[in-house]
C-alpha cells in the first residue's frame, strides 16, 4: 500500500512537471506583436518613396531585418550593457534596482533588460505590478530561447514607442530626421536610444533640456567606453533637437494607394522605382501641368518602364499640383480611358504578319459608310489611296477601319486580349470597327506594357539564334515589385507576332511628323530613335502618347480625370511632348537589329507599294517580312493601248500594230478623285478616242436639281430661332449607284436611289462637289443669304 501512494505522489510530480514545462514551452505566443503596420514602399535603392499610416492609427513600420549599428551600441549602453551575455533577465541589474528603490522610497529603477522591454511591449497595457514584473522575467527567458539576439534587437527597435505616435526606430528616424536608420548621426542615434525610456521627452516646445542632458550624458558613456572619440562627441553634441515631426516623403503616392489595393498592405515594398528617375518624371508632369491647366486640362500621369524586365522605373499616376477639386487622387495610370488611335500599330503588325499587307502598299482613304458607322480623319479630309504604314504614322482613321474590316474585329479583340489588354469585358460585336478608333477603353498600364512587348520581341529575337527565337513573356504585364531574376524563360520558334511584322510596324512608328490640322504639321526632333504613337478619343477627353526604345518604354496620358474634354486636347499636342522630355531624361538607346532570316528580298512597286508585276515601273527591291509573298500583286498598273494622239485605242477601232502599248498606274475611281487632289504628279487615264466609244458616253450621267447654278438661296430660321434646312437634290441615271456630297470640298454625306439631301450651312458662297462611285464628278456654286441679309 505504501508503495503505492509513492508510485502515485511519484507520478504526480511527473505530471505536474510535464504541465509546468508545457505551461512554459506554451506562455510564448507565435508572434509576439499583432498590432497592424503601416504599408510602406521603397525604391529599388531601400530609399523610402511613401507610407500610408497603420490603422490604429500609428506610424508603426514593418519589422526591421537589421539594427544599424550607431543605434545598437547607443541603446545597448544606455539600456542593457549585459545584452548579449544574459538569458534574458539580469540578477545583477535586478539587484541594483530593488536596492536604488528602497534608498530612494519610490521607484527609480527597473532592472529591466532589453528583452524583458520587449515582452512589456508586447503585453501592450499592463499594470507595473511585481506580478506582472515575475511573468515579465519569466517570458523573457523564454523569448531569449525562441530567438536570436539580433533578433530579439530587431524587436525592440521595431516596436519602441519614440513619442506621440511614432512606434518603431524606421519610422522615428523618417519622422524626425527625414532619412532611413542607416544614415543616422552619432548625436540621433543616442537620442533615439533615450526616447523608449522616455517617449514624452520629444513634445515640441517641452522638455529640451531633459532630452538634450539624456542625449548628451549617452555620448559621453560612449566616449568613455571609446565607442566614439571626442571630436565625434563633441559635434553629436552640437546638433540640434528635432521639433515636431517633419512629413514622410510622398514620392509616389498613387503607386502606394495601388499597392494597398493590390493586397499588399502592412508590408514593406521593394519597389522596382528608381528614384531619381520619379523625382525627374515627376518635374517633367507637373512642369507641363502648368501649361496646360491654362487650357482647364488639369491632370496628366506617366509611366516609364525597363523593355527587358518589365519592371516600371517611373510611376507618376497623377498632377499632385491639381488639388483634389480636379480629382489628384485618382490613378490614371489604372483607369480605364478610350483608347483613341493608340491601337493601330498592333493592327498594322497583326496584317503585316498574316501577309495581307506589305508595309507600303496602297489601302483606301475615301469616305465610308458601314452599317451607319462613318469614321472620319482627323483633318476632315481624304487621300483616295495611302501608303500604310503612311496611313499609321499619320494616324488616320478611315484607312485604319478599312483594314480592320479586312482583318476582322472579332480576331483583333482576341488578339489584343493575347497581348496584354485586360480591358476588353464586353464581347467583339460590342466593339466592332469602333475598336480601332477609341470604341474600346485600355489603361496606360496594360497599352505600355503591350508597347514594350513589341521591343521585348525583338530584343529576344535578336539575342537568340537557335530556331527558338520568341520568349513565351515577351509580352507578359509590366510589374512593380522587385522580383528575383529568373534566367530560365520558355522560349518557342513562333511569337504572338512575328519579329518582322513587329520591326516594320517599329520602322513605320519612326515618322516624326505628324499632322495637327490641314494647314500645319508638327514636327518633334530626338537625338535617338524612337518608336512612337499617339491617340486622341472622341471629343478631345483622352490624349495619349506612348514610346518605345530597345531600352525603354515611355507611356503618357493627358486630359480631365473627370472626362471633361477640351478644345485642342489631342495627343500631339498634349501629350507628346511631355512624353518626348521624359525621353531627354533617359539613357540612349541603340536601334533594333534587323531580322532578317525572317525577311526575303522583294520587287516593289514603288507607286503602289505591292508585290511588283511586268507592268510596274519604277521598282524598288526590299527586305520584306516573308508572310509578304502571300500578298496579291500590284493591281493597279494595267496595260494601256494609245494612238499616236494619246487617246485610248482598243482592236474595234485602231490596229493593232499602230497602238503604243504602255503601263499606267489607274487607282478605282473615287480613290483618283481624291488622290488626284494630294497628288498632282498622278496622271489620269486618258480617255477614248471618239470613234472608240459610243455616244452614250458624252450624255451627262449626273444633273443637279437644286440648288441652280449661281443661284440665290435663303434659308429662314425656325420658330424657335436655330437655322432652317434647305433640301438639296441630284438625278442620276444610276439611282442605285452611291452619291459622295462635298460642300465646298468638306464631306457632308452620302446618298443611294433617292440623292437627296437636307443642309444648313450659315450665309456665304459655296460649291457644291458631287462625286459618284465611278468618279465622276460635277460643281455647282451658289450662295446662301441669312435674314440680316435681306
């Protein structure tokens, strides 16, 4: 029996020391702190761009990795010489402040080391009793057997109250030196080293000869200590003792708010963001903000980004000088905006690549109507036929739709979406051939990231030259975290687009003259190559310019964050010229190499810019992409038969051995209308000899109705005082054949079957152009008088 209770008094201490050492091994939470952080971010350099504060309301940075080493000898020796020699309680230190205390009848002392401060830290708002002061030592030897002695340092300089509500060495150092720990001073290292103990010290306007005796009776410990000498001390000494707290910096604040919104809040960013380059950018937008707000144009942003990484080295999301009343806060560079004529080049290339296009050859610019649809150029008025790569660096719009329309609108989405354009959320037929024109909205991020794509294809090209040419990521998304370099990339023999089709649409992109309006040209001038587009949306809301370099992409947007548009907001005038001093900042760069196993020389027709027959004359032989063969030969040199008069001749009425057999270049009817007016070197086809034509011919095939000849019209206003109409009406004898209607040589419409048509131009003289789709033309004047007229 007596062996029993033994056996089980025996098993009792067992059990009560299991629980005793499990109580132990468990008084340690798994993170010690849980209080909420602030987000901050920080160039690629570690130089601090920005910080939103925690949500309790407190500067409190993201754990430190590292203590600099002025701040660990200047708090080790103000607080804890014994630091790196105990297990986290000092007796010695205990006794002496248990002793200092009875003498002094009051608490002067505590004993405490820096772990023991730092479990105080973590049990955030408890009594300063002896009990608490035991479970305080007890933690402490538990805290110094979790983790290092750096790391315990780390901790506390993390987490230490520095006054007000500033918590954390990181951020005491931002908030009152305005530099980052590793570059603090002697003199700041000691002061910092006394605020935990005394967080109250720093109240401006209090307590600055305490502050500055605590201070300076630390840099005398470390002069005794010879931790610093006495020149160093002495001019410690002499600094000065921060007021209030200064402001973080705000370097790059729209990139912050995105980061938060992108699941990174409560962390320290590493961003991609060289700093000097943002503060350069960030001028360069403000500086042009100044111009253009003169024009109630209030906001801008610009991005600039390294081709072979993707990572953004300038994030400028907004005009911080515009003031929340025009909407600073807003991140353009995230927000969705029309796209206005920034898409071409991708059309231009995806043509290029499929063969149905070769870079010059010949596409309509005449006026169109598809489906209700009546895209217009920019200057209001029509080429006939335009080179296309010409019809791209000038940024025309109904050559642009005219390919789209041979290309497919459905393919040009999915291939767009292929790219990188994560906008597109509705399906192709929302678009249509509005897609091309601004119909779709892109964001200056993802359109960026595609430009970049078409230099990143090139640049992998041209590295490699195994048969695996193409990155499979040569158009991935361009980022903003620093990542670690993986120098193992899938590659294929195949890209998205073709190294070719993207270094003609590069070559094309290099037109630097652009026109503005009917009447003048502008003309921007670089010391490098660049690659360049730009795009104005519908009623002048959105102006973009985006350009690319082998090295560098550069994206710019201008307008109203509000979607205010402006008159003269466009892209060439607005945007491309903050784009272009962003450019001037950057280092040069070094053209694309040609690709050229992906090209085959070709015989060009030089006036149509298709595949040369026997009949084109002149020819130019070029590298063209090899997907180019596939194109359709020259269709518009044909074979021409004259008499020696220099009439057209056929076998019905001259023989055949007297004709002159001759090439001529003949473009389709009302493409010559127009491009005969752009083009006065075009010769028209001369027309046949009498005999060789019956005499329908030389009947008028159009009449105008009215107006009259010279006539004199005038047009009443109506009740409620606008201008009236005046129906104007032609016969042909065609009516099924379309009608183009010019008034004094601007395009007013277009009639089929019944050619009628209502106007309202104000008093003045006029011409009126009728063209049909043969090319045939007639004039009429008139004038309208208004009623003041009369």
């Amino acid at each position: 029996m007596l062996r029993y209770f033994q056996n089980k008094k025996r098993r009792y201490k067992i059990l009560i020391c299991i629980v005793l050492v499990a109580g132990y091994y468990l008084l340690l939470p798994d993170e010690l702190f849980d209080a909420p952080y602030s987000t901050t971010i920080e160039s690629r350099e570690g130089q601090l761009l920005g910080a939103a504060i925690a949500s309790d309301g407190q500067w409190r940075f993201a754990e430190m990795d590292s203590v600099p080493e002025k701040f660990e000898e200047a708090i080790i020796h103000f607080e804890d010489e014994g630091f790196y020699y105990h297990p986290g309680v000092n007796p010695f230190a205990l006794l002496r402040a248990t002793w200092q205390n009875l003498r002094s009848g009051k608490v002067v002392s505590g004993g405490s080391t820096l772990t023991m401060q730092l479990v105080r830290l973590s049990r955030r708002d408890k009594p300063r009793t002896l009990w608490q002061k035991i479970i305080e030592i007890v933690m402490a030897t538990r805290v110094e057997l979790s983790y290092s002695k750096e790391e315990i340092l780390n901790m506390y300089a993390s987490h230490a109250p520095f006054g007000g509500n500033v918590v954390g060495l990181n951020s005491a150092t931002w908030r009152y030196f305005n530099r980052g720990p590793e570059d603090i001073s002697w003199g700041e290292a000691a002061l910092l080293a006394v605020l935990p103990n005394s967080p109250g010290l720093i109240h401006p306007g209090r307590n600055r000869d305490e502050l500055r005796a605590k201070r300076n009776r630390l840099l005398d410990k470390l002069l005794a200590e010879s931790i610093i000498d006495s020149l160093t001390n002495q001019l410690a000494k002499s600094e000065s003792i921060p007021d209030e707290p200064l402001p973080l910096p705000q370097l790059a604040p729209h990139l912050l708010t995105r980061a938060i919104q992108d699941g990174k809040e409560q962390q320290n960013i590493v961003s991609t963001i060289d700093i000097s380059l943002q503060r350069r950018v960030a001028r360069i937008v403000e500086n042009h903000h100044r111009t253009l707000r003169g024009n109630e144009v209030y906001n801008a942003a610009a991005i600039v980004a390294h081709v072979q990484s993707g990572e953004v080295l300038a994030y400028v999301g907004n005009v911080q000088q515009a003031g929340r009343e025009h909407d600073n806060y807003v991140d353009i560079i995230t927000a969705p905006r029309s796209t206005g004529s920034i898409l071409k080049p991708f059309l231009y290339a995806a043509m290029l690549d499929e063969g149905q296009i070769l870079p010059s050859s010949l596409v309509p610019d005449v006026p169109v109507f598809i489906s209700g649809f009546a895209p217009k150029n920019f200057s209001r008025t029509y080429d006939g036929a335009v080179p296309a790569n010409r019809a791209l660096s000038r940024s025309l719009n109904v050559p642009a739709v005219q390919m789209l329309r041979q290309y497919r609108y459905e393919k040009f989405h999915s291939l767009l979406n292929e790219l990188g354009m994560t906008t597109l959320t509705k399906s192709p037929d929302h678009y249509g051939l509005s897609l091309i024109l601004g119909g779709a909205e892109g964001t200056l991020w993802d359109i960026s990231g595609m430009y970049a794509g078409l230099a990143r294809t090139l640049n992998h090209y041209n590295t490699h030259t195994d048969n695996y040419r193409y990155s499979d990521n040569s158009f991935s998304p361009l980022h903003y975290v620093r990542q670690v370099v993986d120098d193992t990339e899938e590659r294929s023999d195949t890209g998205i687009l073709s190294a070719a089709a993207v270094y003609h649409t590069m070559e094309a992109l290099l037109e630097v003259y652009r026109p503005t309006e009917e009447s003048s040209w502008e003309m921007f001038d670089s010391s490098q190559k660049i690659a360049w587009k730009t795009g104005t949306s519908f009623g002048y809301r959105d102006a973009w310019a985006v350009g690319a370099t082998s090295e560098y992409v550069v994206g710019v947007w201008v307008g109203n964050a509000d979607g205010e548009g402006r008159p003269g907001l466009t892209g060439i005038q607005a945007a491309a010229p903050l784009m272009f001093d962003v450019f001037d900042v950057l280092p040069k760069s070094v053209w694309f190499d040609e690709p050229l196993s992906e090209m085959v020389p070709m015989s060009i027709c030089r006036e149509s810019g298709y595949r040369a027959t026997e009949l084109c004359t002149p020819v130019d032989t070029l590298q063209i992409i090899k997907a180019g063969s596939r194109t359709e030969s020259c269709p518009y040199h044909k074979a021409v038969h004259l008499d020696t008069d220099g009439y057209r001749v056929h076998a019905d009425c001259e023989p055949v051995r007297n004709m002159l057999h001759t090439s001529w270049f003949v473009l389709p009817p009302v493409q010559e209308y127009y491009y005969r007016s752009k083009n006065p070197a075009y010769r028209k086809l001369p027309p046949y000899r009498k005999d060789c034509i019956s005499d329908q011919k030389n009947i008028a095939i159009m009449e105008v109705i009215y107006p009259k000849k010279h006539s004199i019209i005038y047009i009443p206003k109506e009740l409620d005082g606008t201008l009236g109409s005046a129906v104007f009406e032609v016969a042909h004898r065609r009516p099924e054949t379309a009608i183009y209607w010019h008034l004094n040589n601007r395009f007013i419409g277009t009639t089929t079957r019944i050619h009628q048509l209502s106007v309202s131009p104000p008093a003045g003289n006029y011409e009126l152009t009728l063209v049909d789709e043969e090319g045939e033309y007639i004039t009429q004047q008139f004038e309208i008088i208004s009623e003041s007229d009369k």
